[in-house]
C-alpha cells in the first residue's frame, strides 16, 4: 500500500496531541473532531492517515479513542492481553510505520492489568497455576521475563504498578530492537517508542520513558 500525501506530523508534535487529549478527557470534555460524523467516515473511506500509533491492553476499559479524545483514523490500535509483543503485533507496527509515515508509537499499561497480575501469581505459586491454556500461558511467559524480579521480592505493596511500568518497558524495548524497519526509522530520528501507563482510577494517562532527543525544546 503507498502513503497518501498527508500532513506530517513529527513524533513531538504527536505526542502533544495525546498529552492534550487526554487532558480533554480527564476534564470530561470531548472535541468536535472526537465526535464521529458522516462526513469523517466518507473522507476515510479512501485511505487512513493516522498520526499515531498505540500498542495496548485489550482490557474493555482502557480505549485508546477515548482515553485521548480522538476521532475516525487518528490512530491506528493495535490491542492485545497484557500489551505483549509478539511477531504479528511487531509486522502491524511495521505497516503501519511505513505505510502511512507515522513517527510515533506508544506502548501503554495500565493499573490493575489482569495479564500482569495473572504472572505474577503464576511465578509466585508455580509455572501452570490458574493457566486456563497453553495460549494463556503464552501471554503470561512473554511478560514473565520482565516481572521475574518482582515477583520473586515477594508481596511487596507497590508490585503491581512496578510490574506493570516493567512489562511496558519490555515490551517498547521489543520494538525498539527487535524490528528492522523501526530501528532504521528511530535511526534516522522518524520514529520514537515511548511508553505510558493509563490509570484507571483517574482517567490519566502518564508518559515515560521518552528519549530526550524526541522531546520538544
């Protein structure tokens, strides 16, 4: 698929547009842009032009959409349990990375993440415990290796949020070097990777993680 010509929007500009959409939505308010329309999804009928790109948890709580405040083709989502990385989730980043020129990707957690605490308690109590299928288990032994550590400290009262930041931070890593495409692109200073973890409880979503050479002056 070629890129349709677009305005280009930079990896700094874009993560501002998240930072301010999630405000908006924290505030309780929502933009006209957010508001799908006939007319927004005839114009996207042609081709998509999205101006980032978010890797997140499949938890029916944690809509990216919304949780920016953004509209028909602004995004382009991939979601799976837990926020994993695996070959088919690096081949949709790739895509969409060239295929529309979008410069920024964001890794995002959240709280109270069934697919981490779930390892957590599988590490704690034994490999198979309350693993309903070895397709489970998968999710569970991609974030193992981040969440080892933590798990073996034992019950400490802030595990979870560490846990959680870990398997982000794992998972960005994945992408940064574990693709050619994108690590060509970060290269070249086209591309950044950065994490977030969504907050449930407040509707915030707080960035981290972020390569000082892609953050605006």
């Amino acid at each position: 698929m070629t890129t349709k010509a677009r305005n280009k929007v930079s990896h700094t500009e874009a993560l501002a547009r998240l930072q301010a959409g999630n405000n908006r939505f924290v505030q309780n308010v929502r933009s006209v842009e957010a508001m799908g329309s006939r007319s927004q999804r005839d114009a996207l009928v042609r081709g998509q032009d999205p101006f980032a790109i978010v890797l997140s948890c499949s938890d029916s709580r944690v809509p990216s959409e919304l949780v920016f405040d953004c509209g028909f083709g602004d995004l382009f989502v991939v979601r799976v349990a837990g926020n994993v990385v695996a070959a088919s989730i690096v081949g949709s980043i790739e895509f969409a990375a060239s295929a529309f020129g979008t410069e920024l990707v964001v890794v995002m957690g959240h709280t109270n993440c069934g697919a981490v605490a779930a390892t957590l308690d599988a590490l704690a109590k034994g490999k198979g415990a309350n693993i309903l299928s070895a397709n489970i288990g998968d999710i569970v032994d991609r974030i193992a290796p981040a969440v080892f550590e933590i798990a073996r400290a034992g019950n400490e009262p802030n595990a979870m949020k560490v846990a959680t930041r870990a398997n982000v931070r794992a998972s960005a890593n994945h992408l940064r070097h574990g693709s050619r495409v994108i690590e060509e692109r970060i290269a070249s200073g086209t591309l950044a990777v950065v994490g977030a973890e969504y907050a449930l409880e407040t509707g915030h979503v707080d960035f981290f993680d972020i390569p000082k050479s892609y953050v605006a002056a």
